[in-house]
C-alpha cells in the first residue's frame, strides 16, 4: 500500500468515527456546532492520524482500537489550526481551500470552536487505557510543545541573525511535538514496550522536524490553488523558518537527511514498519 492509499483508508475511518462521535449541527447551540463541523470536515490529509494508526499497525493487529486516541490528535490538530489562522496570528483567510473559519463564523465562534476541539480531544484520548497517553498528549501540546513553539515563533517574527538553535526550538516545538506524539500514542495504545516506544519517539521527532521543514518550503514554492491555503505568507510576517536561514535547497536537503535517518531508526524496530516508511517517505515528496 502507497502512503496515499494509506492516508485515504485512514481518513476515511477517522472521518466516519468522527462524524458518529461529534454533535449533531441542530444541537444548540447550533453555531458552534456547524463551526465545529466545518473545521474538522473541511478536508485534511490526516496525516497525523495515519502515523497514530501505522505505528499502532507494527505492534498490533486491530487498529479500529487506535481510533479514539488518533481521531482526538486529528481534532487538536484543527483546534490549532484554527487558532493559527486568527487575526491575533497569522490572520490568513484560506484553509484547507475554504474560507478560514473565523472568516465564516466571526473570530469569537472561532476561539470558542478551538477551545471545544481541545476539550472533546481529551474527551476522546481518555478513553485508552494507559494513562501515560493523556500525559504525553498534554505535554506535546502545552508551553514545552506546541504553545511554547507557536510562543517563540510569534515572538521571532522580523528577528535577523536566526541561528539553527532559533528555528530548531520552533520548529520542534510548534510542529514536531504533536507529530511525534502521534507515533507514541499509536505504539503505547498497541502496547509497544518501552524499547520500542523509545525508537518511535527517535522517529516522530526527525519525522515531525522535516514536515515543518518542507511546509515552509511548500509556503515558498507552491501556489493557494495546490495547497489550500495563502502561500507566501511566512514572508510576509518575516517568519522565522529553515529556507529563511539555509535556503531552500540546503532545506530540502535536511529534510532528506532527517527522513533517512527515520528510516535507519525503523530498521532495528521489531514489526512490519513498511507502513511508516512510506509516511516518512511521504514527509518529503509532499506537494499538499
Ligand atoms: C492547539 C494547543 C494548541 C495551541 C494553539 C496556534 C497554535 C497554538 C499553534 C500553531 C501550530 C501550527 C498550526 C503549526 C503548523 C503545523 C502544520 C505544518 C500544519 C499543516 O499540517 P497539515 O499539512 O494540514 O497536516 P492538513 O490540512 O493536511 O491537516
């Protein structure tokens, strides 16, 4: 299987257990409801939720058990899109290739939107039985993960003299964190033991760092019809990213490296990973 026939059969089961799992739009109040439907509903590759499922796949047979915890990454992903995407931010009017939510809703639905997302992801993440994947999924997200990595990258706009240890901190944090908590809540759920979960968690950081990186490379070299959303706007804001302090192509080159190096750590991990090489391998032929 390619990782795009992959990351369709993952979306597909995601998006159905999703559809069953979040209220109805005539529940009031409806508002929030539509918001909420329109955010997680408006396309997505589920990227996230395809490595939650494959690193589940290597150490157990029955992923329809994964589905909860890696619906509920796929709804914190949003959450933070949706957030990224506000006036306060980044403030673009295209996600996804429709009109960003706050541009629909207004801005106020648009936090509350965001804010109810994290809660039914947690909602959902409860519902494993190892505590340890609330944690790590709280940790990849708080002032250590995400929010310190948006923190720091809001902070460094129009910054010069970027180091690597500048755009590695964000990048890390802003993107990395979530992306390898997926891997590790996938494993954790099958009940992978530490060794291997220690492996995953080597392969989810290089995995995570190398997806920002070619995201700000696709901000550069794609257009708003290919990817959904407003190119060009990390240059605009003057953000802090890997093409701005290397270039692009000594970029791409790193992600390549940190792609192979994924893919050397998989090679001692005890299973079928072919699934996850794909995904890695996915990481730098995206074009989406
Ligand atoms: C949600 C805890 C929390 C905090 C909000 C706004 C914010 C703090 C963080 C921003 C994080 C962010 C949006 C990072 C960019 C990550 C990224 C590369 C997004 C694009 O991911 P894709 O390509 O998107 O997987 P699709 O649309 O395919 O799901």
């Amino acid at each position: 299987m390619t990782a795009t026939e992959y990351l369709n059969t993952c979306k597909d089961k995601v998006n159905a257990f999703l559809d069953e799992y979040l209220l109805s739009e005539k529940v009031e109040p409806e508002i929030i409801h539509k918001a909420i439907r329109y955010s997680v509903f408006s396309g997505g590759k589920r990227f996230r939720a395809a490595l939650c499922m494959a690193a589940y796949d290597v150490f157990d047979g029955d992923n329809e058990r994964v589905l909860p915890v890696a619906a509920g990454i796929e709804l914190i992903h949003t959450y933070s899109l949706i957030h990224d995407d506000l006036p306060c931010m980044d403030d673009d009017d295209l996600r996804r290739g429709k009109p960003t939510l706050h541009k629909v809703y207004g801005e106020n639905i648009a936090v509350l939107a965001g804010d109810a997302l994290n809660a039914l992801a947690f909602d959902l993440v409860s519902r494993a039985e190892d505590c340890r994947i609330i944690r790590i999924l709280a940790g990849a997200i708080g002032t250590e993960g995400m929010i310190g990595g948006q923190v720091a990258d809001v902070l460094s706009c129009g910054k010069k003299n970027i180091s690597r240890e500048d755009v590695e901190f964000i990048h890390t944090r802003k993107t990395a964190a979530l992306i390898n908590a997926s891997v590790r809540l996938g494993a954790l759920t099958a009940r992978a033991p530490e060794e291997e979960l220690n492996k995953c968690r080597e392969f989810g950081s290089r995995i995570g760092l190398a997806f920002q990186i070619v995201d700000d490379i696709l901000d550069i070299v794609s257009s708003d019809e290919v990817l959904g959303k407003d190119v060009g706007s990390d240059k605009e804001l003057d953000k802090t990213t890997y093409p701005k302090v290397f270039g692009v192509d000594h970029s791409r080159e790193m992600a390549r490296e940190m792609v192979d190096q994924a893919c050397e750590i998989l090679s001692s991990v005890r299973g079928d990973t072919t699934i996850m090489r794909e995904l890695a391998g996915f990481v730098i032929k995206r074009v989406y």
